[in-house]
C-alpha cells in the first residue's frame, strides 16, 4: 500500500476503510476496480456491479449547472460499470435540493437525468430526497457480469498495448474555461460512459480504468496498482479532441495539462496483450469501436511522455496532490501547473 | 394517484417520477415498495432488491451525532431491504464530508457505520468521498430475494391482520428529546433492521412497510395504497416501547403523538391473513421473533383508533402534510401536533 499511499486521495480512502471489514461476497478489493464486483449465489455464473458516485463539488463550484448535474450523476455511474464490462440494470438517485430550488430548476435536473438515462438505454430504479444547504446528487448503478469475465484495474503487464475508448482532453478543456478562463467556450461536455465498448474490452483488456479523475491520475493508479510503467506513444497530442485542442491553443495552456487536470473525459484506459491485439481490434470495429493507441506497458514503474522534444518521466504524485496541496484553490493550482510546465521544458 | 397525492411528499415525488420512465425490468412501481425488486435474468429465480437513503435533514438538525449518523445509514437502508424480504448483499456508503471534520470525528462515524454492518452481519462493499458544506451520508444496500416471494406494500384486504415487529414510538420519543425538551433522556436510540423478522414476514404477509417515518404515516401510505383502512385495537399504549411511554408521560405529551411524529423506530408492519396467522406466528416464535398485534384493516378507507374514551378516525393527510405546512418550524409543528390533540378530545 505504501505507493497507493503516495496519494493523498489513496491515503484517506485507506485509512477509511482500515475502519471497515471486507465482504467475503466481493471479489476485489479497495481501489482495484472501478465497480464494486460481488458474488451473490455460488451455483451462478453472474457477477453483480455496483458503484455509487456523488456529484457536489462539481455543483459548488459551478462547473455543472441543473442539466449537468443530471446528465453527470447518470454517465459517471454508468462509466464506472463500463470500465468493469457489466451490462446496466439501472441507477439509484438520492437528491439532496436546496430550499431555494424552484419546480422549473427540478425540471431542468430531471431533464439531465433522463435524458442521459435514455443515451444509455437504462433507467431510474427509485432514489431519496432530501432538503439541504446545497444541491448534491448521489447515484448508485446496478449492473450484471460473466463470472467468467472479470475485468479490473490490476492484471497489466510489461508489453501490453495501452489504449483508450476515444480522444482526450474534454474533461479538462471544459472546466478550465468553466472555471478559470470563463470565455463560455462551447466545448459541449457531455461525456457517454463507454458500456459497448467496455464489453469488448472485458474479452481482451489484462486491466481497465475510466478517465473520470483525468489521463494522469488514471495511469499513475495503474502504475501504482500493477507495480508497473508506462510509455506514452510520441504523437500523443494528436490524441487529443480537436476542440479542446484549439481551445488549449487559443488560451495559451500546455497541451499536456489536458491530461493533467483531474476533471475526466470519462473514456476507459485498457491494456490488451501483444498477441491478442490484431484480434481486439478486429471485435472493437465489428460493433463500430475505434480504439486509440496510447502507447504500452512498461516494466519500471514511471510514467514517461515525450514532451518538448525530449522524453520526460513524469512527477505524476506531484501532479496529483496538487489539488489538494492548494487546498483546492484553482489559481493557485493553474499557477503551479504552469511553474510545473517550466521545469519540464528547462529540465 | 389521487388519493396518494394528498400527501404533500408523495406529490412532489410524483411530479419527479413523471419525469422519469420505468423499467421493464422493475416490478414495483413508485411507492409501491420500500425497496426496488428488479428481475435481471429471466431464467432465474431471484430477484435484486436495491433502496437508497441519504442522512441528511437529521444531522443538520442535530437529531443524529456522528456515530448515530453511520448507525442510521446502514440501519434504515437495511430496514427498507427487510420489508421486502431481501437477503443484504451490503451496502454502498458515499459521504460528504465538511472541510472542518477532523479525524476523530470521522472515525467516530465510520465507527457507527462499522458497528451496524456487524450487528447486521453485512458489509460496506465501497463507496465515494467528497468535500461539501455539512456532513450527508448516503447509503445503498443491495439485496436478494426469492422470485416467488415478492413482498411489497400492495395486497393487503379487509380482514387481515395487522402486526408490527416491535414496540412503537422510541423514534419520535427520541427525536422529542433531541430536538425539542433537550433533557439528554437515555432513551439509547439504534434501532435494528429486522430482517430476520422480514423474512418470516414474507412467506406469509400480504403488504408489508418500515416504519422510518412512523406509525401513522406508515398506516396512511398502506391506506392510500391499498384502498382500505386500518382498525387499532383497543389497548394500542401498551404497545408502545416501555421508555418512550415513560418519558412522554414525564414531559406531559399524549402517547398518540409518538405514534404521529414521522422519526420512525424501523419496525415493519404488516398484514397478514386470518386463516394464516397461526402457521405465522408458530413460524415467528421459532426464530425467537414475537410479533405484535396492532389491529386489523377494514374496507373503509379510514385509520380508526381508541383515544380519550372514543373511537377516533385521524386525520392523517393533515398530520403528515404538517411538518411541511409549518415549514420545518419545530416550535409551530409541535404546536400545532398539541391543536389537534385538543380538537381530539373536544370531538
């Protein structure tokens, strides 16, 4: 636990579960899968899924508005499902609605939510409501998986193929001009969780993660989890989604701190064995999947990116505290970014 | 759905609810159950019960410290999945945590959350943190239940029997104490999911719901609902928990109002048939569970009930709209709880 520790994140999570007892039920454990994987009846050959997700700070800070919020606390769920194979039953919603929150505003929240629930061809199972200071929307999702399919974050290995379901970067694009920049830039963020895809992958993938926390915070918690490295392949800023891109350009921001905020574009980040990629790529097009090579596995546990014309191994746990190390002041945070930027480009 | 929109709750969860579209995999309807029973293969013979419930109202208001705040979220997550029946796989816990929170306190919490998951033999399967304005605690417990027992909170008929798992009235003599006389009464409020007693339940009752928001409201949704009423015997404050009946009788309220304040106890109640209740009660007896008679349902839909030397049919829209129609104002529901005890006696 000592490199999961390294985080400030993993730390408290640990020290929080420390005061709890694991299921004999659940099949893996703290951090290791993006859904909670659990064993129901030993004669079945199903898995139940199940993860639960709280949309508040994202509220508070005015990065999501009503429709956001609703949309968000459907697909973060259901992206968290995805990066473990499972096929949806539904979603639980409990709402916490400031006094103030008049019928239309509701009206709008409900709106986000069904109409994500729609894209995703699932439903609301039931929920809570509660008055409070601020709105929070909490949601649970429900799923089903192959026994025989268990796909988790641990499982990678040096030589494997890392991909992703799709272009990087929205996520972090979006809450800079959200919060930062403020230009109203139409990035139009409104991340579908990747389920068909994360089905394919669950044949293949040696170990998956969503991208809900961002590219750099998704590979150091493989790297930390499988006790082994990545390289990034050299074109990676192709990667990258075109608006975000041109956005990035426009504001002046390093492209590589698209990858480095913690604000995720929700695609899964997958390994897939040498070997077993021709016939991977083949199954992903059949159902219209195009995944993205990202680069590979390697066997030292560092994150190394080729950047300003030389390859860099990147601080990843210095990236990754620094939110909480400014105490979530954003300027702060983008002022250290950039001085973070400057020693990448001197060093 | 009108007579269920009288009450102020279920109409603004029927407007939500219009919103939203229901799964065809979903038995239960809204309202219809305390958890949600949904099929998920349909060659199999069991069913997934989910429910979720967030402790948020309570802790603001000071009813719930921190150790109680983690005891409630399992316990009244787990009371919802044995009014239904349901074996508890776990339960998922996301919590908001405010910035001055230290670690003491929430070691004390997860303390709370930790001793409920072992007095009910489950477990925290995982969970979310964020960072917010107050503490909120949601949890999610998940289940599973026979295909050919479905109990919900529709089916009961004229005639049967109503029973409760346990005494009444240690919610609302608790939340008096807390909220409103202050006089720090030992009245050791934990209540128990009775999941156990759930599970005879279902093999024999015909509709079924948790008290969490007390005994007459309990009553008032199984009326609407049901389209039937409900007799209380004659000697109904003998049923009512030993230390709950002291303290009301000490600070001078009429027992009847902790059966009317909607802080629950968490027992179940339930309707059973007449020709059945013998094999019930034998079944009950055998695993050390003793049910309480509480009266019987009729075909009018009316809640009568023995009080000041008469038989008395309640009000009880109005007693459940009141702690939204004063606002939330403590002093002017407790007033107004005092009004109608008044008009009772006049009448």
């Amino acid at each position: 636990m000592q490199q999961l520790n390294q985080i400030l994140e993993n730390r408290f999570i640990n020290n929080l579960t420390s005061l709890l007892e694991h299921s004999p039920l659940q099949i893996n454990s703290t951090h290791q899968s993006d859904a909670e994987i659990i064993r129901f009846n030993g004669n079945n050959d199903q898995l139940i899924n199940i993860t639960t997700d709280s949309i508040c700070e994202e509220i508070k800070a005015g990065l999501y508005d009503d429709f956001l919020a609703g949309w968000m606390v459907v697909s973060a769920n259901l992206s968290d499902l995805a990066a473990v194979g499972s096929n949806p039953l539904g979603i639980l919603i409990s709402v916490i609605f400031p006094e103030n929150m008049n019928y239309k505003r509701i009206g709008t929240l409900y709106n986000g939510i069904n109409s994500a629930c729609k894209r995703h061809s699932t439903y609301v199972l039931g929920g809570d409501i509660n008055k409070g200071d601020n709105l929070i929307v909490t949601g649970t999702a429900l799923g089903v998986n192959n026994y025989n399919k268990i796909l988790t974050r641990v499982g990678c290995k040096p030589g494997n193929i890392l991909y992703s379901t799709g272009q990087l970067g929205k996520g972090n694009a979006f809450a800079l001009d959200k919060l930062f920049f403020r230009k109203g830039a139409a990035l139009n963020y409104k991340p579908v969780a990747r389920l068909k895809e994360g089905k394919v992958v669950s044949q293949f993938a040696t170990a998956c993660m969503d991208t809900s926390d961002g590219i750099f915070t998704t590979l150091d918690q493989l790297m930390r989890l499988n006790n082994i490295g990545f390289e990034i392949c050299n074109n990676w800023e192709l990667l990258i989604e075109k608006n975000s891109r041109e956005y990035a350009q426009k504001v002046g921001i390093p492209l590589w701190m698209l990858l480095a905020g913690q604000h995720g574009e929700f695609e899964l980040l997958f390994t897939i064995p040498e070997e077993r990629e021709k016939q991977f790529i083949n199954s992903a097009i059949q159902v219209g999947f195009f995944p993205l090579k990202l680069g590979r596995v390697i066997k030292t546990p560092i994150i190394n990116i080729s950047l300003y014309d030389k390859m860099i191994s990147l601080d990843t746990a210095r990236i990754r505290n620094l939110f909480d190390n400014c105490d979530g002041n954003l300027e702060k945070y983008f002022d250290e970014m950039l001085k973070i930027d400057s020693e990448l480009k001197q060093n």
